[in-house]
C-alpha cells in the first residue's frame, strides 16, 4: 500500500515516513500544499495524511482540490491536525473517505489509525501488530493525547487512536 504524507514539518515527517516504510508501505512525502496535490496525482497514493495548517495551500485547500479531482476524489484523508476538530470539520466539505486525527499522535497511533481505515493488518518491525483488520473507525475527541510525538517511537501499548468520519453533529463520549 502507498502512503502519501503531507505536512510543513519535517521533524515529524521523517519519523513517520521512516515508521511506515518499516511496517511495509511506501511513502511519498511533500512539505507543502502544491507539492501534496502534485505527488497525490502522481502516485496515486491508498491514503493520505494530511496536515491542516501549513504554506501553499493549507490542508482545506489541498482537500478541496483532491476531493475535486476524479483520480483522488475516493481516496481516504486522514487529516492531523493540532487545531480543534470542529474547526476544521468547519472549514471542509463532508466525504465518507475523510477522516480527523487530533494532534499530538504517537506513531502506533498512526499505525492503529491506517490499518482501521484500510481494513489491514499493520505490522510493527518486531512482529507485532498494531491493527486488527477492518476495525470501524472510533469517534475523535478534543482532548489531545499526552506525549505524542515527543519521542516518536512505536509501543505496543499505545491506547487505540480515536478517529472521526464527518457527519451529522453528534455527542461524543469522553474517554477518561
């Protein structure tokens, strides 16, 4: 499976690229909006991550542009964002392939994450996984995780990810 990830910092960008294409992907990178909607066409990635907030072209603008376009407009989105995720839910379109990942994320959460939305098993270098197949995507919160990228290395004990689809405004149980 091909990963696409879009996101200005390249501090988190390489740990994540270097992550993902030891648990079996190939990742295509871009560090700006342009550049991710030119590699999106060009690679036809399975997925994509993208950043909310960064230069020529923000995450709303490059969505928009993909969701437009017939050769992208089905693949899944997976947005991280440090922003609150009524904000950004705000500012896009709905689609059923769209997806909302609050910031700060450990990469197993990344992990957990691709494989939900995949309907894959994703494989930690030591054998492990870190999703079972076809796990439904679970509700987002506001509240962001503790310590996520600030070492950027992979646990088998990360707490699952909790991702949102866009939809209908609904309540969200707190997970405490």
């Amino acid at each position: 499976k091909r990963i696409l990830v879009i996101d200005d910092d390249e501090s988190l960008v390489g740990p994540i690229k270097e992550y993902l294409e030891t648990t079996g992907f190939e990742v295509a990178v871009a560090f700006d909006g342009m550049q991710g909607v030119l590699q999106a066409h060009a690679v036809n990635p399975d997925l994509i991550l993208l950043d909310f907030n960064m230069p020529a072209g923000g995450g709303a603008t490059v969505y928009e542009r993909l969701r437009n376009a017939n050769d992208t407009c089905r693949i899944p989105i997976i947005f991280t964002t440090g922003v609150g995720l009524e904000e950004v839910k705000g500012r896009i379109r709905p689609s059923p392939h769209t997806y909302f990942l609050k910031k700060p994320v450990s990469l197993t959460q990344i992990g957990m994450v691709l494989g939900q939305v995949l309907g894959i098993k994703v494989a930690y270098p030591d054998g492990g996984a870190a999703a079972r197949p076809a796990d439904p995507p679970k509700p987002a919160s506001d509240e962001p995780r503790p310590g996520a990228f600030d070492h950027l290395k992979p646990s088998q004990a990360a707490p699952a990810p909790k991702i949102e689809p866009p939809g209908p405004k609904r309540e969200v149980p707190r997970a405490d």
